[in-house]
C-alpha cells in the first residue's frame, strides 16, 4: 500500500515552479506537449508504485475538469 | 459430432478428435489451404499442443525459431530483447512459419487418420432443434442435409455459423489499414537479413508509420507497412507500388520477388459467450485480435486444446454437459487476456488522439535514452498462455505454494528430465488428460497417497501417475524440483511443474477396486490446484 504525497514535499517551491516555467520557454505548444509528457513518464517511474501513481492519475482529474 | 472449418483451429480441433479413436467429419468451404498470407509466429504452447496432436515436429523443423527482437526509431535502434531468458524447454519461445505450412503439416497428421475431410462443401443453413443441430451443405454435387449432436463453429472471424445462428461477436475495428507483403529473397540478400523480429517506428522509408521485418521459412520475409486509414487499399496493392516501398526499405540492389500482398483493417472483438447450445465455437469464429503479439492463431489451437478432452468425457457419459461451462469461461478470460493484449499494442501502434500521440513519441524519445521506457514501448506484446486464475475447475490448494510459483491454473513449464536413463523432456510424460505428477525425491511414497493414487487410477476417468524422482538429478539446491513430497494434479499439460532434471518413472498403479477410501490428502502430501473431477456414476 502506497499512499500518494498531498502534504507539501518539494523543498523549494517557488524554485521548482520556476524551472518548471522556465523549461518551456521557447517552445511550440507542440514541444511543450511533449517535454510534458516526456515529465510525466519520467517521474512516474521515479515513483513506480502504481497505486500511488492511480491517485495521481485520479486527482489530475479532480475535481474541476471531471 | 461436426468441424465447420479447416482453418489451423479446424484442424487442431479434428486432430484432437481423431486422437480419442472418435470419428470426426470436417465441412470446409474453400478447396485448398487458407487463401493468402496470414498468422506467422507460432508460440511455444502451440508446438506443444502440435506436439500432443502429431504434428510438432515438422513445424519446429521447417519453421525459422527466433529469439531476438529490435525495435527502430528513425535511424537508430532503440532497443532488443531477447525472448528465451529460461533454458530447460524443449521447444522455443516461437518459431516463424507461414500459416499454409502449418495447415500443411496439420492435414498431413490427419491424412494417417480416418478423418473425413470434405472441402467444397460449404455450410448454407444450421438450425438447433433441441439437442440436435441440422445442416443444410452446398457442395459441387448440389446439396444435402447432415445432423448432428455437437457443432464446433471453427469458421474463420467472418463466421457463417454465427450469423446463420443470429449471434454476434462484438468489438472495435481500428481505423487503420496495413499492407502485408512476403517477399523472398534471392542471392545474396537472403543472408543479409536475420532471423530476428525488426520493428520501425517512423523509418525514413516510411515516415510517420510502423513498419515490421521478420523471417518466414524458404527465405520468404514478412513486411507489415503501416498505412494509415486515407490510404486506398487497391491502389497499395499494386505491384509496382509495394515494390518501390519494398526497395525504398532494403535498398536497391537487393533482390527480391512478391510471394503476396493484401492489405488488412484490423479488428479486436469477441462473441458473449462461446458455447450456444449444441453449437461451440472456436478460433476467430469465437475471438478476434490484431496480429500484433501474434495471439489469433496461437490462442484459437488454445481452444481446440481445451475443448477437445471435456467433450470427450461428455460424450463417454463421464461429465456432465455442465463442463463446457468451464470451457466457455476459460477461453472467454483468455480471449480477454489477447484483446487487452493486442488492443494496448494497436493503440501505440496507431495512436488514437493526439495526446496518445505525444505520449507515444515521449516514449520512443526516452527509450532511445532510458531503459525504464523500453518497457513502455508496446510493439506487440506476444502471446503467451493463459493462467486460469478464476476457472470453475481450479479447487483450493491443500497447502499454500512456495512464493514465486505459477499458482493452479498455470500452463505445466517444461523441464529436463531422465526417463529410463534417457534424457527427455518432462511436458512429454504429462499429456495425458488426467495425471498427477508426484514429485517424490528419494522416489519412495507413503501408504497414504498410494492408496489415494491407487484410488484415482481406478476411477472411471482414469488418472495416470508420473513419479518424479531426484534420481541422477544434477541440481544441487534441496528447496527447489523434487526436494519435499508434493502431488500436482495436472489435465490438459496445465497446473505447473519446477525446474529441474529429474528422473520420470511413468505407471498406471494397479487398480485397487472400489474398496479405497476417497483420499483425504495427508499433511505432506498436498494436492495442489486439482480440477474437482466429476464424480463417477
Ligand atoms: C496479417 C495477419 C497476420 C497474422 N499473424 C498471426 C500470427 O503471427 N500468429 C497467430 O497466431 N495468428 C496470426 N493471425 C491470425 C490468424 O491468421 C487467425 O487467427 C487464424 O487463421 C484463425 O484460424 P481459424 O481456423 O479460426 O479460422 P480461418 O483460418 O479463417 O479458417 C476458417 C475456415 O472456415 C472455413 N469456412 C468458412 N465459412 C464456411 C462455411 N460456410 N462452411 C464451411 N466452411 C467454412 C474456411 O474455408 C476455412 O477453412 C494473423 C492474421 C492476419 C490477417
């Protein structure tokens, strides 16, 4: 049993949203795309549990573009 | 008794028949092998099933074995595998062979047998009059009438039988078509290419689709070109426009000649339920899959595998109708297995939105890279058996297995093994339909289960009995093969047997009559995962 991490986690927020923002500078939203797909495979099997990767997937979900 | 269909299934399926001394009568529309190119890799459990029914060794000698698999991307190889990682079976993890081949080999096992196979004798009506099934057969002396108890419907994914009946089999076709070329080699260029599976993604031959290399018998390779749903199958199917793709992919100088070209849409769909009646159906007629992970022909002899000894015991008396209850869940659980299997593999194949899209292109992005999304990749997934986890014939194991071990339900593995001083291979000594595998190590058995083997020698169905002894056996751990006392009972070569050379000893224990008690299993001798037998009447 896993359980997925919703208390805050990153140790420097405000730092990794920058570099989050400014790793999409420059690019088509096509690249964009894919840079963010590229994110998400890479850190979901940083994770590899797949029940916590489950209430990932359901909470990208919720609750406002259910 | 009657087969509609002399496909592989047909074939399995009246093979199987002929086996049990049954008479067996097959109906076949068509006058020769199956028209065109189809089914190419033939897994390990059909040759051992082909091995079962008479014809596995001409397929595993004439069919190409491969192992290794490399997955492209642009201009680079992104990955291989390699598909055998357990040595100790006797037949390959898959050899390749062109499906008439096989339906060749097939015809010729049930040519030494007194099977009645009528081609050009095309099935036009079935009607189900309460347990008997009527047909109408047009054939090119006019036509006539047949009846019979049971019809097995091995009538191809178009199934005649089906819609006769008003049936369905239900699903998704993916909007996509490909052109499957095989091409034989000449010269030189028949060394050039190895026996092993090439898969492109978006090729500079080929932009923006998939295509797949792999090698037939007699030097004939198989092309898959991905094409799109736009593409004009009439038009992909000329000659001098297959042959330009062919050259844009091998080069120029290679030489090369057009065995055969179609061009398929591809469809993932199953019938509710596969028994109606009097009438079971089998193969594509039942289940329909995409080629990719090679599951249609593979899984429909699967069928014919697991029909064929449950109506046997029906028709002899010894079970009930209510048998073929398990048939129709197991092979409906696995023909959910393969279409889960092959609509994952279709969907990064041909990516339905655009979002799957750029998932997919992540994917080959980073496996170019990292190993971890090697695994992400999914150019077919290929078949292997099914575990019957939830069969109705699976009972409750008398101990808990070792951690690590297929549970009941499993396909037996195959393994090395002494009979008589000679080396061989134990799936051999378990084809029978009833056999329990006593793994005994020092080759001596209590009283208890031998009067409960004894018990089960004498029943109706008869259970024989392999003793696997540590005799002469070169492996050195005690924990694993034949170290502790254990009883599998198998049917059908399913339920799952360890690693290891043993020695086999086969005998039918003498009857002991109807005096034994019905075994109550001892303590250290365990009953693993035995089907509940139907009780003798
Ligand atoms: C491009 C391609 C590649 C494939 N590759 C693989 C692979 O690598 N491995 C694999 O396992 N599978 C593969 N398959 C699938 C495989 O070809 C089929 O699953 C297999 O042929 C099904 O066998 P079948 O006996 O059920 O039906 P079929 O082979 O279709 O046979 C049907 C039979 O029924 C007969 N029939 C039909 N109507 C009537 C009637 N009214 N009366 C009497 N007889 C009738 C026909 O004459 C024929 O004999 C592939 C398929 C395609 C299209």
């Amino acid at each position: 049993m896993g359980a997925l991490k919703l208390e805050p986690n990153i140790v420097r927020p405000d730092d990794f949203y920058d570099a989050l923002i400014a790793l999409h500078r420059g690019l088509t939203p096509e690249q964009s795309a894919k840079v963010n797909a590229k994110l998400v495979l890479l850190l979901a099997n940083h994770v590899g549990n797949m029940e916590v990767l489950k209430q990932a997937l359901d909470a990208a979900r919720e609750p406002d573009q259910g | 008794m009657i087969i509609v269909g002399a496909g592989p299934v047909g074939l399995a399926m009246a093979l199987d028949w002929a086996r049990r001394g049954r008479e067996v009568l097959v109906l076949a529309a068509g006058d020769s092998l199956s028209e065109g190119s189809r089914a190419i890799c033939f897994a390990k459990r059909t040759l051992e099933i082909c091995d079962r029914l008479g014809c596995g060794a001409p397929v595993v000698d004439k069919g190409v074995s491969w192992n290794v698999g490399k997955v492209f991307r642009d201009e680079r190889m992104l990955y291989e595998f390699n598909l055998l990682p357990e040595p100790g079976h006797e037949r390959p993890a898959f050899v390749n062979l062109q499906q008439t081949t096989l339906e060749h080999f097939q015809l010729e096992a049930l040519a030494r047998t007194g099977a009645d196979l009528r081609r050009n004798n095309r099935v036009t009506g079935v009607v189900q009059i309460r347990d008997r099934v009527a047909l109408t057969i047009q054939c090119p002396d006019g036509e006539y009438t047949l009846s019979c108890d049971w019809l097995i419907a091995c009538d191809g994914a178009g199934s005649p039988v089906r819609k006769m009946l008003g049936l369905k089999s239900e699903g998704q076709v993916f909007q996509d078509r490909f052109l499957i070329a095989d091409v034989k080699m000449h010269g030189a260029a028949a060394a050039t290419f190895r026996t092993e599976r090439w898969f492109w993604f978006d090729p500079p031959f080929h932009r923006n689709q998939s295509v797949l290399l792999h090698k037939q018998a007699d030097d004939v390779w198989r092309i898959d070109f991905q094409l799109g749903w736009q593409a004009d199958p009439d038009e992909e199917k000329k000659p001098e426009r297959v042959i330009q793709r062919i050259q844009a992919m091998l080069g120029k100088g290679v030489e090369f000649s057009l065995e055969w070209v179609s061009v398929y849409t591809f469809q993932c769909r199953r019938m509710e339920r596969f028994v109606h009646g009097r009438v079971i159906f089998a193969g594509d007629a039942a289940h329909q899959v995409s080629p990719f992970g090679a599951r249609g022909a593979n899984s429909g002899i699967q069928d014919a595998d697991n029909l064929g000894w449950k109506l046997d015991l029906i028709l002899r008396g010894l079970a009930p109708v209510e048998l073929l209850e398990s048939y129709n869940a197991e092979r409906v659980e696995a023909a959910d297995e393969n279409i889960l299997n092959s609509t994952r593999s279709t969907d990064f194949i041909t990516p339905k939105s655009d979002v799957s899209r750029t998932f997919r292109d992540a994917t080959l992005e980073l496996a170019a890279q990292y190993p971890f999304a090697r695994k992400l990749v999914n150019s077919g997934r290929l078949s292997v058996p099914t575990r019957y986890a939830d069969s109705p014939l699976n009972t409750a194991d008398a101990e808990a297995w070792a951690p690590g071990t297929p549970g009941p339900g499993s396909p037996a593995t195959d393994a090395p093994v002494l009979a008589g001083g000679k080396p061989g291979w134990l799936l051999r000594h378990l084809r029978g339909e009833f056999t329990v595998a006593v793994f005994a190590a020092g080759g001596e058995v209590p009283t208890e289960l031998a009067d409960a083997l004894r018990y089960l020698g004498s029943l109706p169905i008869v259970v024989r009995t392999v003793f696997v002894t540590r005799e002469g056996s070169r492996r050195t751990r005690p924990t694993h093969g034949c170290a502790t006392l254990t009883a599998w009972l198998l049917r059908a070569m399913r339920r799952t047997a360890r690693q290891s050379t043993c020695s086999v000893r086969t005998s039918t224990l003498p009857r002991g009559g109807g005096d034994c008690p019905r075994p109550g299993w001892g303590r250290r001798c365990a009953a693993r995962a035995g089907p509940k037998l139907p009780s003798p009447q």
